[in-house]
C-alpha cells in the first residue's frame, strides 16, 4: 500500500494506491458518502486501469507534521485516544470494521480549526497499520518534558500489547475535559478554545525604538525632506486665524443688526477686539511656521545634493579593467591586484595600459569594487521578506522551526490571511536548508514552482521562498 500526496484543482489529498482488488463494496460507498463525521471523505479513481482512493485533507494536518511544530501533551493526548474510541463506536454503528482505520503518523490528521482528529479508512487489507504499531509510534510524538503524558502514552502501549484489545480499551480515565466532537464540528457548533493570532507578527528582530517620533521632518526615497507631521497637540494657526475671523464677524454683525444694553456693548467690543488680536497672532505663527519648513526643506535639499555629487565622483573613480574579448568577460581589479573573470579565463588578461596607469593612483585604490562571495564569513543565513506589509527577516541559525499563524504551535508568526495555520517546517540537512510544506491550503512555491503537499526540497542562497502571498528571498 503506497501513500502519496497531491492537488488536485483546489483540494489537497492524501492518495492509496492499494495493491490488491476492492473487497468491500458498501465500504467504498460508506466512506464517499461522507456521513461519518471522524472519517476523511474518500473519493475513489481509477486511472490507466489502476484504482486510488482520494482522502480530502484541506486544512487538516498530520499527526507527524503536528510533531514537528509542538509535541503533545496529556491534554493532546487523552483528546486523540478520545477521538479514536469515536470513530471506532461511528464505524459499529455504520456497520463498518474498525479494523479498517489506518493508523499512523501519516494517516491521521488534526483539525486545528475546530481543534478534532480526523482518521482514514481504508477497506483494503494493511497489516502495517496496526493498533499495537501505532501506539508505539505515538511515544516519539509526546512532549518529553511533561511527565503525566509519558506516563499515559506508555500505558496506552502496554494496553495494546493485550490480545483482543479494542481501542475504547485505551482511553484512560478521564483527567482533563471532554474533547471537542467530531460530529458537532461538523454540524457548525462552537468547539473548544476560539483561536486567537496575536496582534502582530513575532519576530526577535523587530525594534519598536526605529520608529521616528512625531513632529520630526522625514525623507522621501528621493532625499527630499518632507513637512513634520503635527504632534496632534493644540491647534494649528491655520485653524486658529479661521476661528478668530468667524468670531470677529460675528461681533460685527451682532452690533450692525440688533440693538444692545450698555453691558452688551461693552462684552461685544471686549469680544472683536480680542477676535482681532488673535487673528493677528494667529497670522504671525503662521508666517513663522512656514518660514521654518522652507529653511529645512532648503538645507535637506542642499545636504543631498551634495551627497549625491559625491557619491557621483566616487563612482567615476572605480577602476575597470577591460580587455579586447567581447562584453561578458568584462572582469574587475580588486584592492590587492587579483581578478576575478567572470567566466573562461579572463583572469589572465592584461589590461589597457590607460586603465592600468589609473589604478597605480593611491587615491583610486581607495574606490576600487572588490568582488565578495556569495555569503561572506560569519555572516548567518536570512530569509528576507519582499512583502510591502510584512517587512521583516527571519535568521536560520536557529533550526528546525515551523512558520504559520497559529500561536503556541508555530515559531514564528506570519500575520497574513494567505499563510495557514501551520504553513511550512524548515529544516538542516545533511549539507543544505530543507524546507517542508505542511499541506498548507495556498501553498509553498520555490522559485515559482509550488511544492507537492508534504513535499521537502533543499533551498540555496538566491532562491525565492512564497508562503501563500508573503514572498521571502534566500540571502
């Protein structure tokens, strides 16, 4: 029996491709019919005269694959066992073998949506996939550091080990809550804990203290210097003059229009007297304001300006060597006088004897382009975002971790509605970085190509990583 993934137009599946003829007919039918909740819906093909079963896996996440992101503990794992004595008692009721549930890392999937296990039937005969196999499995994917779930997983193995064990035998008592149900997840009821993201996307590199505080003049890309922003606090004197006429106005026509006591006449000329000096005020600040934002803008200008001659000077003075041999041998000199071609053997050509009398200057070699590796030492391996709203860039010096927006699972969090919950596992090789898609539902491309569900590729310095729409470069 070979288990496989692949897509198929918009589904993730997980694809058996049994080696033996279909005995059970009412199975087959059973299963594609999708009425039990804690069984994967089955689709069966046959293509070039050879059968397949398709299991619909969107969403869902394996049990290996759920390992690699968090371990579970006995919470986790009284859940699972919970689960599995479900779907044992669903497929008595349907009339179905429990036999046939293939039970496995690979097999049996985690709904982190709803928080329910998911499994596969197969009405195939498996003799890999046995109850006593798994449960031995089951100890490698246990949290090492709780004690309480060591404990229970090596119990569950001891139970298997008893002839005619059934797997409601397994489920230990009850010390935690009751696990969500499959069939009222299916049914659109609210089941366990509401997933919460967190605000903002977690990454060790980001510094709060970068942001510019308020009322400082900033800088385009083009060096041009840009007004201050407000601080918010006050009123402008823009505003400020507006309300001053008003009032100053509406004084004048109070005293033109309607007929006043003496105390009234004393309070209206108090009131456009005040209107008036304030406009004035009002006026002078603004004058002030604006001859303080030109003299910036003038020195901003100035200050770049100058950089840029500079910089323009600078570049005039590299060095390049150029030899009778067409335009892609163009090779340049570095600061100790060595080489490096670009392809062939240009390293040998001599250069123009004008080029070289160049080079002799001291002051020249100061500007001369020095041709780097592809990674100098020391420096750590990046993943860096090309993403507008997702600036950020996430070290691999610290392998595996796993990249999604689920917190308390994922390692680093992606804050974007492409990216699943448990979108990708990158991990060290033997001699290059693996990166693993985890059946993510926009999937994994490298280098435009998507990967298969599941699949693990080996990536190297310059190749493009895409999780969903976030776009990372490999530098």
């Amino acid at each position: 029996m070979n288990l496989s993934y692949t897509r198929d137009l918009e589904h993730n599946y997980l694809v058996i491709c049994p080696q033996e003829e279909r005995t059970d007919v009412f199975a087959l039918r059973m299963m594609a019919s999708g009425d039990i909740p804690c069984l994967l819906r089955m689709q069966p093909r046959t293509i070039d005269g050879y059968e397949s079963l398709y299991y619909e896996t969107d969403n869902l996440i394996s049990l290996s694959n759920r390992a690699l992101a968090k371990k579970l503990n006995g919470r986790e794992l009284h859940a699972l066992t919970g689960a599995m004595a479900e779907a044992e008692t669903q497929m008595c009721e349907y009339l179905l073998d429990p036999a046939m549930l293939l039970l496995s890392g690979e097999t049996v999937f985690w709904d982190s949506m709803r928080g329910t296990w998911h499994f596969v039937c197969c009405p195939f005969p498996q003799e890999e996939h046995t109850l006593v196999a798994f449960t031995e499995e089951l100890t490698q994917y246990v949290d090492d550091a709780e004690e309480a779930a060591i404990e229970e997983a090596f119990e569950i193995c001891i139970r298997a080990q008893t002839p005619g064990t059934r797997i409601r035998d397994l489920v230990m008592r009850a010390k935690y809550e009751a696990p969500p149900s499959c069939a009222a997840a299916k049914g659109g009821e609210t089941v366990g804990k509401a997933e919460t993201f967190p605000e903002e996307a977690v990454f060790p590199e980001d510094d709060p203290g970068e942001t510019s505080g308020a009322g400082e003049a900033d800088e385009d890309e083009e060096g041009n210097t840009k007004e201050p922003a407000p601080d918010g606090n006050g009123i402008r004197p823009g505003i400020a003059t507006v309300l001053f006429m008003a009032v100053l106005l509406a004084g004048i026509y109070i005293r033109k229009e309607y007929i006043l006591t003496p105390a009234g006449n004393i309070l209206s000329v108090g009131v456009i007297v005040l209107s008036i000096l304030g406009t004035a005020g009002s006026l002078f600040l603004r004058m002030e304001e604006m001859r303080s934002t030109k003299k910036k803008r003038k020195k901003g200008t100035g200050k770049h300006a100058r950089t840029r001659a500079a910089t323009r000077k600078k570049s005039r003075r590299i060095t390049r060597v150029r030899s009778g041999t067409p335009r892609e041998q163009v090779t340049w000199e570095s600061a100790s006088g060595v080489v490096y071609p670009w392809q062939g053997d240009a390293g040998a050509q001599v250069p123009r004897q004008e080029d070289a009398a160049e080079a002799d200057d001291p002051e020249e070699e100061a500007y001369t382009t020095v041709l780097c590796e592809d990674r100098p030492r020391g420096r750590t391996a990046k993943l860096y975002s090309r993403s507008a709203h997702l600036n950020c860039h996430i070290p691999l010096d610290r392998l595996p971790f796993t990249l999604g927006k689920l917190s308390g699972c994922a390692d680093y969090i992606l804050r974007d509605e492409s990216v699943s919950r448990l979108h990708a596992h990158i991990m060290k090789g033997e001699h290059e970085v693996l990166v693993k898609d985890l059946n993510s539902t926009n999937g994994t491309y490298l280098n435009g190509i998507r990967l298969k569900p599941n699949e693990t590729v080996a990536i190297h310095v310059g190749d493009e990583l895409c999780f969903g729409d976030v776009v990372f470069d490999y530098v």
